[in-house]
C-alpha cells in the first residue's frame, strides 16, 4: 500500500499558529475535500505536504518513490512554453519524446520539403509507437479541449489568467503522481468543465486532496473530509453531506459539554470572587483551573451563530430599470437592445461564459460603466453595496474593529433592535479575541470576507455581488447564504457557483455573447436540467465525414498549420476506426452473458473509446472550420 502519513504537524506564521499537533493518513485513490474557514491554512498545509513550504513540527512518512504533484491557486507557468509543452513538462521518456514530435512537426511548417526533419519525423514517429506517445498525447489534448484550450501551440505568455489555470490543472491531471493536491480547481472553469472534471478525478488512478468552494463539487467529489478548525483537524468519512451531517452531531455534544462547563464556570466564579482568602499559595490550582475553564468558556462561544433579521435601508416600488441598452467594447457586442426592470425583493443570478459581460452589467449598474446607447434609471431609495473582484483597498495598519467601524457602529433589525459591529464580525467568523488584529496579519480570503461585512454593515438595500465564491471559504459562504434570506432588498449576483446561486437566486440572465441573453424563471439546477433536456431531444448520432479520396489530392487551405494538415489528412480514418471500435465491443458485451469482470472491463473500455470518438469529432469539425475558412 502506498500510504503518506502525517505525525505531529506544527505550523506558526508570524504571531499566528496555523496548526499544531496534526496527524493524518491518506491511502491510495482516496478523494479527501480538505475544507474550513479563510486563514485556518489550508493553502498553507497543500503546500507544506508537496514541499514548497516548511513545517515547524512534525514529520511525514511516506516510501520513497512516492511521488506529489500540486496545482496552485496562483500557478507558476513558464511564459515561453506552448500550452501542449506545458502539460507535458515533466522530463519522462514519453514526454520527451512527444514534445521532440510536435517540435518537428513546428518546424516543418516552415521546411516542409526539409528532408533531415522529414527522417527526423519518421525516427520519432517509430519511437512514439513503442512507448505508447500516441495514447498519451491524445489523452493530453482531449483533456485540453476540455477545458476550453483548442490552439495546443500557443504561448503560455499570451493566455489570459483563467487560461493559464486551466493548463496548470491539466498539468497536474495529466502528472503520474501518487497524489495529487489541487487547491481551488474548479476556479475559471464554467459548468460543463465542472462537470468533466468531476468525471475525470473519478476515474484517476492517484490518490487526490483538493480544496474547494464549490459545495456540489465536493460533494460528489469527495469519500472523505478533512476540516482545518482553529488549529485543530478534525477527520470525517463520506462526503460534504456526511460531513455536515456528523458535524451537526458533534456541535449538539460540543452545546451539551459547553452547558456543563458552564454550570461548573458559574461555580468557580462565585467561589473566586470571595476575595483574598481564597487566593492563598494552597488555592493557587484551582484559581489556575478556573482560568483556564473562563479561557474554554470564551473560546466556544466564540462561533456562536447570532441570529439576525436585518432590515437594510428602506426600499421603494422603483428599484432598477434597464431600456434598450447597448454596450460594445471594440468588436466585442456586450448588450444588444437589452431590457432589464429589477422588482423589490428580486433574487437575479447572472451567468454565462467567462468573457460574455456579466460584469459589465453589474459595473454599469453600479454607475462605473456608461452605456453606449439606451436608459438606466436608478430608484431614488435605492443604496447600492457592490462586492467586485478587484483588489480591495484596505488601510493594512488598521485593526479588524476599527475598519468594520469606519461604516457603521451597529445595524438595525426588522424589530428594531441594534447589532454592533462586533457581534457581526462574530457572525462572521472572526471570534472575539481576534477583533483587535491588525488587517495585515489577515490572510486574502480573511480580508474578502472582512471587506464583505463592511459592506453589510452600510445596511444597503440592493447587493451587487461579482463572483463572491473565488474567495469565500464554504462556512462563510453558509452565513452569506443565511443573511441573504433575511435580507429583504434585492440581490443581484455574477457567480459560476450552482449551490449558491440555487440557494439565492430564483430568476437568472443567461449570457450567450455576442449580445444574447436569455432570461429564466426558476434554479440554476433547473436551468441545466432543462438545457440537458432539449439536448437529449435533439442529439443525433454523429455522421463520419465523407472521407476523401487520396487520389483527388485535395488541396487543403493554407490557414492549416503543418501539424494540422497532417492531422486533417488522418482525422477521417481516425473517426471511422474509433466507430468500427465501438461497434465491436459492443458485440463483445452482447455476447458476454452473465461473465461480469468482462462486462465490467467493456464497459470502461467503451467509455475510453467514446471519449476518443467525441474527442475527434471535435478536431474534425475546428480543422474544418480552419480548412474553409
């Protein structure tokens, strides 16, 4: 078996410890979703398992050859790679050899008639028979057309962010690695993506640790859950919905031992405040053991949930209207006549590809962006808090108190009650003793979620909210989630995040691009069931395209690399093979009868050539495209 284990870790940053004392196994093919609040180190300990960081105390244990790979939130890339070499950087003999390929085939582009490279071509083309280079470089771009990367050739230096994580994620996918450490996956990857990568981890032969936002997705993702809780990790079996389930069962215990601490904190209190004579040197224990209860006390308290109706600025009939609004940048088409009339009370999730102008609408909402052409009219009630993705513009010498305070002391309720700003930072998850702590000892998330609150905390009556989910840990997502329910203004909100816009929204704006957006009335889920729905009804079996006849010679348009000449060349008899395939296993699981190991077997491997097959009906149609154009 191969195991990594953990003994005795310790982590201090700073003034602040991480973690301290923790231990833990991870067996092979297991998929652990390791989660907890912003600042409690989680980033810190992927780091510290792959090796990029250092431990304090502890030690790992794990055999020799075991081998880590990680995908970092901020992945380091190197800019003069193409995307295809990127994902295939690591020095194995079969990566070698496939970059050595697509490098003459580069070459040849330019020195098609270059017989040295032509004999070159042919040398590797043997060498990539014998170790397999073929599966593996079909495996690497199917997995890049995935994600949404097509141009396998083009630079890492002229990719967009989102972009560039998404070859990371490959990379790491595509590493044979005993375990794999993914933090934040699932960041600039839309539904379908999720979707293929949840498939994709399923299948993986390595063992996988992965933080996430994501709440479904570590939901179907993960067989166990690890939770980083004020330097403490607590070890859960199953999924998301086991782990809150057992959670639920450990706080009820956790209110249950708290009452009797506190039954106990009630007696020591009275007995120490008898005065002088009790502190004598014989009592010294006991006034040490009731200073540590009074420390325990205010330590479990500390998470308490406060219950909070809040009732925000009042808000009228007139909220936002929106009338034939038009936005271009460059030949880029954002709104195209569009209409939008925003109701009190409204719950509207915007989604739609990266790219389409989902923030632009909120960034002309907010006044920050003016529209070409077309109205907008904004309720005189109306007090607008916009959380965006940009950096946020802290005083870091500030402490945590002072900051929430600059907005406001209090917020009211719907009974007219106040709340004070510290009560809320508890609500939070910034428990008392940390109220003072100056915002630069915070980690990136701790001050989203810092910067969040000070927007509650102006009692605002419609909430812009780009993308909350890149940065908020899923417990803060749960009292974002709560207080949004009591809030009685609108909410509009940008986010790729299924279970959160399930829980808060219940109307969407689907962007298209190019202008298109549809509108829909109901959940996200809801939605995409009923996309799937309609594709179901309209899918048909794909047709092989006509094959070419060699003796024609075609002439193939010059807009075609070398490569994808070649590979153009082939394509048709690639498809016809990858059907001919396919209608030969299943004429194996036909005849299997009740022989399940072989069914079972056939079956994995039909999904392999299914995967090939839709992966190659793609090619076919973007070299076409590229052919005729």
């Amino acid at each position: 078996m191969r195991i990594l284990t953990a003994n005795q870790l310790g982590k201090t940053i700073g003034e602040k410890q991480i973690f301290k004392d923790i231990s833990f196994s991870i067996g092979e093919k297991e998929r652990i979703g390791l989660i907890g609040v912003n600042g409690t180190g989680k980033s810190t300990l992927l780091k510290i398992i792959a090796g990029i960081d250092d431990l304090d105390q502890g030690e790992f244990t794990k055999p020799n050859d075991y081998s880590i790979s990680i995908l970092l939130q901020d992945p380091i890339l190197n800019n003069e790679l193409t995307v295809l070499e990127q994902i295939l950087a690591r020095d194995t003999k079969i990566n070698q050899t496939i970059r050595a390929y697509e490098t003459v085939i580069t070459q040849l582009n330019n020195d098609p008639d270059n017989e040295k490279l032509l004999n070159r071509l042919f040398d590797l083309q043997k060498k990539m028979d014998e170790l397999g280079g073929w599966d593996v470089s079909s495996r690497a771009k199917t997995m890049l057309t995935k994600l949404g990367l097509t141009d396998f050739n083009e630079k890492i230096r002229n990719l967009s962010g989102g972009q560039k994580k998404r070859v990371a994620l490959a990379e790491v996918l595509m590493d044979q690695a005993d375990l794999l450490l993914l933090d934040e996956p699932t960041n600039h990857l839309d539904y379908e993506m999720i979707e293929w990568l949840q498939d994709e981890l399923a299948k993986h032969p390595a063992s996988i640790l992965f933080v996430t936002h994501d709440r479904y997705f570590l939901d179907a993702v993960s067989n166990r859950i690890f939770e980083l809780y004020q330097g403490s990790l607590y070890v859960y079996k199953g999924n998301y919905a086991n782990y809150l389930e057992a959670k639920a069962v450990r706080q009820v215990e956790s209110v249950r031992q708290r009452e009797k601490a506190e039954n106990l904190y009630r007696k020591e209190l009275t007995w120490i405040r008898r005065g002088a004579q009790a502190r004598s040197t014989k009592q010294k224990a006991r006034i040490q053991r009731f200073e540590k209860l009074e420390e325990d006390i205010r330590k479990k308290g500390d998470m308490q949930n406060i219950d909070i109706a809040f009732s925000g600025t009042r808000l009228g009939k007139d909220v936002i209207e929106i009338k034939e609004a038009y936005k271009t940048f460059g030949q880029k088409t954002i709104l195209a006549g569009f209409d939008m009339l925003v109701k009190p009370g409204d719950r509207i999730g915007i989604v739609g590809q990266n790219g389409s102008g989902k923030s632009t609408l909120l960034n002309i909402i907010a006044g920050k962006e003016p529209l070409d052409q077309g109205t907008i009219t904004i309720g005189q009630t109306v007090k607008l808090a916009y959380y965006t993705q940009e950096s946020v513009d802290m005083d870091v010498n500030r402490r945590m108190i002072e900051y929430i305070r600059e907005t406001g002391d209090v917020i009211h309720t719907k009974e007219g009650q106040t709340i004070s700003a510290a009560q809320m930072l508890e609500r939070f998850l910034f428990p008392m003793h940390t109220h003072g702590t100056v915002i630069r000892k915070l980690s990136g998330g701790e001050r989203r979620r810092l910067y969040l609150l000070k927007l509650l905390m102006e009692e605002p009556n419609v909430l812009l909210l780009d993308e909350p989910t890149n940065d908020l840990d899923t417990e803060t997502l749960t009292v974002l989630e709560q207080f949004l329910e009591d809030f009685s203004g609108v909410v509009i909100t940008v986010s790729h995040d299924r279970y959160f816009l399930d829980k808060v929204c219940d109307e969407l704006l689907i962007f298209q691009g190019n202008g298109v957006i549809d509108k829909y009335i109901g959940s996200y889920t809801e939605y995409l069931q009923m996309i799937a729905g309609q594709q179901e009804k309209n899918v048909k079996k794909p047709v092989s395209p006509k094959k070419q006849n060699p003796q024609e010679n075609q002439p193939i348009k010059k807009k075609l690399t070398f490569a994808e000449k070649k590979e153009w060349e082939e394509i048709d008899g690639k498809i016809a093979a990858a059907e001919k395939k396919l209608a030969q296993i299943k004429k194996e699981m036909e005849s299997s009868g009740s022989d399940f190991s072989l069914l079972q077997e056939l079956m994995i491997e039909e999904e392999k050539w299914n995967n090939e097959l839709e992966y190659l009906i793609e090619r076919w149609a973007y070299l076409a495209e590229r052919a005729e154009g």
